[in-house]
C-alpha cells in the first residue's frame, strides 16, 4: 500500500478496529479526503514513496499489522510514523518501523504499544538517515528474535539523532543489542528496562562516529 506525496502537505494512514482504512488529507480546494479499507489484521505495510516529504503514518490502537517478506512502516523526510497498538514483522533484513533518506531526513519514530520481529536482520526501529528520533514509550515494548537484530538502530551518516527508551526493550538473538548509535553525534537515552539474552548482545552499543562500525557497548 502506498501513498504518493512529493509536496508539504500531509498524508496521514490511520488503521481502525475491525479494518484499516487509509484517509489522505490533502490541501486543495475542495478539501476532499479518500479512504481505503482493507481487514484487520492487515497484512499490508504503509510505505511513502521515495523523495515524499511531510508525510504522517498512525497505527491506531485496536489495529494490527502482521506483515511478512516487507517493512512495516516506512517513512522519508520530515515525516513521522507513530504505533499505538501492534506491529508485527517476519522475515529476514525486514524492519517494523523504519526512516530512509538521502536528502533531509530528520524523522520521527514513535512506539506506543508494541512491534515485534523475527528475522535475521530485523530491527524493530531502523533509521537511516539525517538527524531522527526514536521513541519507545513508557509501558510499551520493542522486540526482536533473530541474530543481529538490534531494537531500536541509527545506522545514518551524518547521524545526529536522539534514540530514547522509556519502555521495555528485549532482544533473543546473537548480536542484537537494544539500543544501536552506528554513526556520529548521537544521543541514547535509556528511562526503561533492556533485556538481552543472545551473545555479543549489548544493551546499549555506541561505534564513536563510524558508520556501520562495531563500537563500544554498555
């Protein structure tokens, strides 16, 4: 499922109990707004196409996304995705929420509830991109099972982002830490609990400005 936007405007998604219905908000002169609904549990993921900018995605609570072999929720530039109720990932090198850019990044990720992976690879927040934000709410929870399969991940040059866990984060698998600042100038601030069973699996891990390095952990 994907919404086209290259302009300002807002495009929001909003998942409801019973259905999902997508409702695109956009500023014209008849102020029309469409929906499209499809079954809950929804097995589509929400991608803005590439170069979107101002885009907002909500996953309202009483809806769940069960997706496999895709990305969950997937935004560009000046855009947020927000999760209130469940989002779930299978398969490998897929991600639950995600922000990739080659321009301006500067993203919002926020979990109120819970979004879960199971795949090698697979991050529960993956950011790649300029200057984001990351939010684990408090009573909420990121989780993921596979190796390497960091929960919440800033793996972006030139980095600048905030990463914030006031939930609770756990990771199962062999090299999955809980919270990842793989770039530059990054703040990570953990309020909550993280839990992490695999081996060479850190709670927090931080690589002093190079993309994609290993880093130090803590």
């Amino acid at each position: 499922m994907r919404y086209r936007s290259r302009s300002a405007s807002p495009v929001s998604f909003a998942c409801l109990p019973r259905s999902v219905r997508a409702t695109t908000l956009r500023r014209n002169p008849d102020k029309r707004r469409r929906a499209i609904r499809a079954p809950n549990p929804s097995t589509l993921p929400v991608i803005a196409v590439p170069g979107s900018v101002n885009v907002t995605i909500n996953v309202l609570q009483g809806a769940v996304l069960d997706i496999s072999g895709r990305n969950g929720l997937f935004v560009r530039n000046l855009s947020t995705a927000m999760n209130a109720e469940i989002v779930n990932i299978t398969g490998d090198a897929f991600d639950g929420m995600i922000s990739q850019s080659t321009a301006s990044g500067r993203n919002v990720l926020v979990n109120a509830d819970a979004v879960s992976t199971s795949g090698f690879n697979s991050e529960a927040m993956f950011n790649r991109a300029a200057a984001i934000t990351m939010r684990n709410e408090a009573g909420d929870t990121l989780t993921t099972s596979g190796g390497n399969a960091t929960a919440m991940n800033d793996y972006a040059n030139p980095g600048g982002g905030t990463l914030i866990n006031d939930g609770a984060i756990s990771t199962s698998g062999s090299g999955s830490s809980g919270m990842g600042a793989r770039t530059g100038g990054d703040t990570l601030l953990n309020n909550g609990s993280i839990t992490t069973t695999g081996a060479s699996a850190a709670g927090m891990v931080a690589n002093g400005g190079v993309v994609g390095g290993p880093g130090g952990t803590s």
